[in-house]
C-alpha cells in the first residue's frame, strides 16, 4: 500500500526549470513567468533587465509577497537584495524597479481564495490592469 501511495503523490507532482516556462513582456525590461500551483494561488517569476521599472502601479487586491532571488529590487526609497523576502498587504499598491537586475518569486491569492481565508470585499478597491494576469 505504501508504495502505490508514493507512486499516486509523484504522479501529482511538477518539478520544472524556470528557464522552460514561457515569458511573457508586461513591458520593456519586464518578464513575468507564471507558475502552475495549486487552487487559488497565483506564483510567478518576475525578471527585470538592469534599469527596468515596472510598467505600472501594480495593485494587488489580495496582497502580495516575493522573494529576491537575485540582484536588487527598489520600492520606493528602499532597496532590497538577494535573500529578501517582501509583502504587501490587501489593496496595496507599488511600482518596483531595479538598477542591477533582479530576479524575483512571488505568490497572490486569487480573489475567491482571499474571501475564504477571511479577508473583507469592502476593504479592497478593484483596479485590474491587464499586465497583472
């Protein structure tokens, strides 16, 4: 019984390179990777060219949060490295840019899943921009 379990769960599973998920341009620079994951997550890779800004204010209804894999990313007045880990909370708002290059992971909940966990539909302000996906 054990070893049919083992099979079932590596059946159910993904293991792939960065590199063979399909970027997509969000703008000049700006490369988003989007990750397969599990119900009402929303992963992906972000990779910015040296001098790159995003090309919009993101607006995360549900939050956000990444992880700096490498190089250096800027929020505002603040600089954050490799080894960084950053969130936003619910109807936030920032336009990250770089000047090294930088190479992100990051996750959102979907908008169902937030309203699941708890969170409040009055407390978010929606403002969809195509290059959030």
């Amino acid at each position: 019984m054990g070893q049919l379990h083992e099979v079932m769960a590596v059946s159910r599973m993904q293991a792939l390179s960065i590199d063979a998920v399909p970027a997509i341009e969000v703008g000049p620079g700006c490369l988003r990777r989007d990750l397969p994951a599990g119900p009402g997550l929303r992963m992906w890779v972000v990779e910015m060219a040296p001098g790159a800004e995003w090309p919009v204010l993101d607006h995360h209804e549900t939050g956000e949060s990444y992880y700096v894999i490498s190089g250096e990313v800027i929020e505002g007045e603040s600089r954050h490295g490799a080894g960084t880990y950053v969130y936003f909370a619910p109807d936030s708002r920032h336009r990250p840019r770089t000047e090294t290059g930088v190479q992100m992971i990051g996750v959102n909940l979907r908008y169902a899943s937030f309203l699941a966990a708890g969170g409040s539909p009055e407390s978010i302000t929606h403002c969809y921009h195509p290059t959030q996906g």
